[in-house]
C-alpha cells in the first residue's frame, strides 16, 4: 500500500477562549479500486476509536462537515477523539477530473477502501459518521467489518436499491434538470430550494461551479446504481454496533430513515428526527446534532463527565409508547423541544428513541 500525499495544514477557523489551532494531515493512499484522500486531525487516544465521516454526492468532508465540527460545544468532543475524514475519489479540493470512460467505483468498492484507510493509519476501530452516500458506505463497511465498528451515526440513510418507479422518476428528472439541480434535490428539501436562503444560495453555486462536476456525476451515478443493503430486523444481515439514525422533519429522506429504523435492531437504535433542520440538520442544527451526539457517545460508555447543557435546558420531555413491527420489543420515546428546562432522560438500553428537536 502506497502513500501517495501528506500535506500538513492548519484549520483555518474561530478559536474558542485557550484553545490551539488544529492541525491536520493529509494522506491518500492507493486501494485495490483507486486512489483514497483523507485527512486526520488530531492524535489517537488510547483505548478509544476514530471518529470517521463520510460526506454525501455533491459535498466533500470540509462542505459536509465543516459547520458541524467547527461548533462551540462540538469541541469537547473533538478533544477526546482522533477524526479521520474522507474524500471520496475525485472529490478532495483540487482534485483532476477523471478521463473519459474512467470507471467509478460502486459505493460497495468505496467501502472497500475503508481497510487500507485504516491499515495505513493503523487504527482498530472507528465511530463512523455518514450523511447520505457516505451513511450508506460507512453501514456496507460495518456489515462487512462488524468487529471494527463501535457506533454509527448515519444521517439521511436510504438503505434501499432504488425499485422500477425510482428509476423511471429520475430518468424522468434528468431529461428537464441538470446535474446540478438534481443533487440540490437530493440534498435539500423542495420548501428550502423554493426559499433560496443564504445557505442554499451558497451550496447550489459551490455545486453548480465545481470545477470537479464530472467526478460528481460520477458519484452521483454510482449512489443511484446502489444494492439493497437488505435490513432485516431479527435477521442475520443488520447493524451490530449502536445506531442513532438523524432525519430532518420534511427531508427528502425522510421517509427512507423511517423505514430503515423499522428494520434495524430496536435494542440498539435511537432515531433522531430533528424539526426545523430542513435536508441537512449537520449544516442547519449542528448544535443540536451535536448534543445528540454527545448523549450517543455517553450511551457508548464514553465521556460519562460530559455536560448535556443545550438539550437538557431546552428540551422536556414526553414519552410515547407504540408497539413496535414485531409486537413486543420497541418502544418510541419522543423528546419535544420546550422553552422550559428540562432533562434528557438517559433510558435503558432495549428502546428504540424517536427523538424530535
């Protein structure tokens, strides 16, 4: 395995009162499909994973991620975790366009790339986080590498090959909109495309002028060709480790998270659908994604000391039960937000949480 780039950059953002800037490595390295760009910020903590993301058709790590994890309260936790991110192939800043007739890998072969991503950096487990595509990638790897995956933090999922009607619905949508406009579709809802607010304005011309849209399409082409992970709750073909699957209220994947929780193991997914967020809550609500992180991370035995201050003194809460899809095991628990204060109740492990913020 050969490395290819290592390029030591400082992240250029506000620092919090006695904080240092970050630095960060960059590093590809060659897989058995191709070339790999990640780039690792701070050093590993023993006894403890990566935090690893993976960013969505259209985005790269910095676009996908950037305003998550350059949040306040975010830094807590960045303090206690080594974070790798990565580039899917040609999507890293600067990247060449690939030739004519380049075959892409699928997203199963970009799951793939994981191992040597780790192997290189020699990293045994990692918490991953996932928006779209890389939610996809990130649960292909993890049923595939069980052993190597503490938690996953999979935002705006669809689990499922798309059926006869999808497909006929997108050839449909391609002959009257660009490539562009369809992964502005695919990322954001239709109420926030039709306001054109600051942030749409901003990603629509990040998209529209990418001087890498041919590598995009080429993602893009590859998340639409995906295979059914084939979920099945109770089944030998699900998640092992602790999920939390993150939605916003009216997203356009709103109804594929749903389905996904109803097929994953009750006694290990909590289900976030997080109001006011629009199609990318990591972009629109990063202080309550990372609150609910936070808590995720609690539930995994990690940073027990950990203040829970935005949820718990915004939030109260109000428990619902509902009979699960096999009758007897799962429960939902709905936390509405509240301008009183309020806890975040902690709950035992064996319930799936719904979660509304």
């Amino acid at each position: 395995m050969a490395e290819l780039q290592e390029v030591q950059i400082t992240e250029e953002k506000p620092l919090l009162p006695g904080q240092t800037p970050e630095t960060a490595k960059t590093h590809s390295v060659e897989t058995p499909y191709g070339s790999v760009t990640f780039t690792v910020y701070g050093t590993p903590k023993p006894k403890r994973p990566a935090i690893f993301t993976y960013h969505d058709v259209g985005l790269n790590y910095k676009s996908c991620f950037q305003p998550l994890f350059q949040f306040g309260d975010m830094q807590e936790i960045i303090q206690n975790f080594v974070r790798v991110h990565v580039d899917a192939p040609g999507m890293e800043e600067g990247a060449p366009v690939f030739p004519l007739g380049y075959q892409y890998p699928s997203l199963d072969q970009l799951a793939d790339m994981i191992p040597c991503i780790l192997q290189y950096l020699n990293f045994s487990t990692i918490i991953g986080v996932g928006v779209g595509a890389g939610a996809y990638i990130l649960s292909r790897y993890a049923l595939t590498h069980p052993d190597t995956v503490e938690g996953l933090v999979l935002i705006n999922i669809d689990p499922n090959a798309k059926g006869w009607m999808d497909w006929a619905a997108h050839k449909l949508t391609g002959l009257t909109s660009s490539i562009p406009e369809m992964i502005l579709g695919h990322l954001f809802s239709q109420e926030e495309l039709s306001g054109s607010s600051e942030l749409i304005q901003k990603y629509r011309n990040i998209i529209t002028h990418a001087p890498n849209l041919e590598n995009i399409e080429l993602y893009w082409n590859s998340y639409n060709n995906r295979r059914d992970l084939n979920f099945e709750r109770g089944g030998e073909v699900t998640l092992k480790c602790p999920v939390m699957l993150v939605v916003g209220d009216q997203a356009p994947h709103e109804d594929a998270v749903v389905e996904c929780n109803s097929k994953l193991d009750p006694t290990q997914t909590s289900f976030l659908k997080m109001a006011d967020s629009g199609g990318q809550p990591q972009l629109t609500q990063p202080g309550k994604l990372t609150e609910a992180f936070k808590y995720f991370l609690q539930g995994m035995g990690y940073m027990a000391s950990s203040c829970m201050t935005r949820l718990s003194r915004s939030r109260t809460a109000s428990l619902t039960s509902s009979a699960s899809i096999d009758g007897n095991r799962s429960r939902s628990r709905t936390l509405s937000q509240s301008s009183e204060s309020g806890t975040l109740p902690s709950g035992p492990p064996g319930h799936t949480m719904e979660v509304s913020c």
